[in-house]
C-alpha cells in the first residue's frame, strides 16, 4: 500500500464505526487497499479485527478532522509513504443537539470544524495523493439542504449549518482541482441506523453500503460539484 509503481487505495475517514466501518468492510471485501482512519490512538474493536483479518489490504491511520496539526501530518504521511488515492470518503463527522435557548457559539464552532472545515483540509492534505481521475466524496446530510430544511424543529441546529457549510465547499473545491480532473462530490447517505441516526432509521448500514458504493463506482467529473443521494439522484440545495 506503500510506494509500490500503480498502487492504489480507498481512504474512509471516521471508519471505527457506522457506515464509515461499513465502507472499509465493504471495500476489503472487494479486494481493494484500504486506508482507514480514526481520531483514537487505538482502533476500536471491530476496526482493530478487520485490520487483523486483511493485514495485506487494511492500514489504520490515526486522523483527528478536527485538529489542523493532526490533518497536515497524515497528508505529509500519505505522500512519504507514495500512496494513490483512487477514491477518499470524507466521513468522519459529528452531530450533538443544542436546543435554541441554549446555543452557544462553541457548539457551532465544533461543528464547523469537523464537518465543514475538516474535509477541506484534508483535501489540502493529501492533494498530492490524488491523481487525474480520483474522486472525493464528501459525507453530507439531508439537513444541509437550504431549500427543504429538513428537521428545523429539532435540536440539530449546528450540524445542519455546518453540513450546509460543506456542500458549498465541496462545490468550490470541485473547481479549483477540476483541471486536474479530480471529482469532488457531496453525497447524502440518507437516514441510516448508525449511532448519529438512532435505531429508527429506515435503512440499515448494510444497504446504505451497499447503494452508496454502487452509486460511487459510477462517479467522474461528470458529477463533479454536484450533491447528491446513496443512489446517485440529485438532492436540493
């Protein structure tokens, strides 16, 4: 996965659990090098077992989204190391609710930092990693669409700007690195039953996997700058 001349690998960020563990199983299983990345010291169990079980295809790479010294070090790491990133999966997220009445301007700014402004340094980071024809996805949510505004009553406030706040970044990055023909894309998974989308999500990781996957092997430029959902269809801004 290192230096080898054609290697090529998947990177998924936030992959300890949820769809982002989801990804890096579904990735492995294919047969593909897998890059994956967590902001604990040490990998939570399941991801610790599956790097147990494809030693040859699975690194676990320590990445915290929300600290800048952290994201410059790990693109410093991929490109010493000669890694090709074929496709990168911004994942890694966070959602808490804050109830207005209560909103503080620190809950806003964690949000910012991870969802928003964390996947734009990491595509600063490993910029020299990427290659003519790599596609980056950007994990984005529902909530972040302006015109429906999904879920306004609830609490979830912050992570709804700042998911609003990555889609419009995502469209900017899809120009500046167009010429060079790397993809950028805002991908909506939907409402999933992870520990962010609680147990009464009608899909399971298994099928929002399975649909997202399916839908990122078609992707190019053609997409480039676009949001969309787990099946490719065009999400409202």
């Amino acid at each position: 996965m290192s230096s080898t001349e054609g290697s090529s690998s998947v990177m998924v960020t936030g992959a300890d659990r949820g769809i982002g563990l989801g990804l890096v199983t579904h990735y492995l299983q294919q047969r593909g090098e897998v890059i994956a990345t967590t902001r604990r010291e040490q990998a939570g169990e399941a991801l610790a077992a599956l790097a147990g079980q494809y030693p040859e295809q699975l690194k676990v790479l320590t990445l915290d989204v929300g600290d800048e010294t952290s994201i410059a070090t790990f693109g410093k790491q991929l490109e010493s190391d000669g890694v090709t990133l074929d496709v990168v999966i911004n994942n890694a997220g966070v959602s808490l609710g804050e109830p207005f009445g209560e909103w503080t301007a620190q809950h806003f700014a964690t949000h910012l930092a991870v969802n928003t402004v964390g996947p734009g340094l990491i595509v600063q980071a490993i910029k020299p990693s990427l290659k003519a024809g790599s596609v980056v996805i950007n994990i984005t949510s529902g909530m972040a669409s302006a015109e429906y505004n999904v879920g306004a009553e609830n609490p979830l406030d912050a992570y709804a700007v700042s998911k609003c706040g990555l889609n419009i970044l995502t469209r900017r990055l899809s120009e500046k690195l167009r010429a060079e023909n790397i993809a950028l894309i805002a991908m909506s998974p939907g409402w999933v039953q992870t520990e962010m989308g609680g147990k009464e999500a009608p899909t399971t990781v298994d099928d929002a996997v399975q649909q997202m996957t399916s839908t990122i092997a078609t992707l190019g430029m053609d997409h480039t700058g676009t949001f969309i959902g787990p099946e490719g269809q065009a999400c409202a801004w």
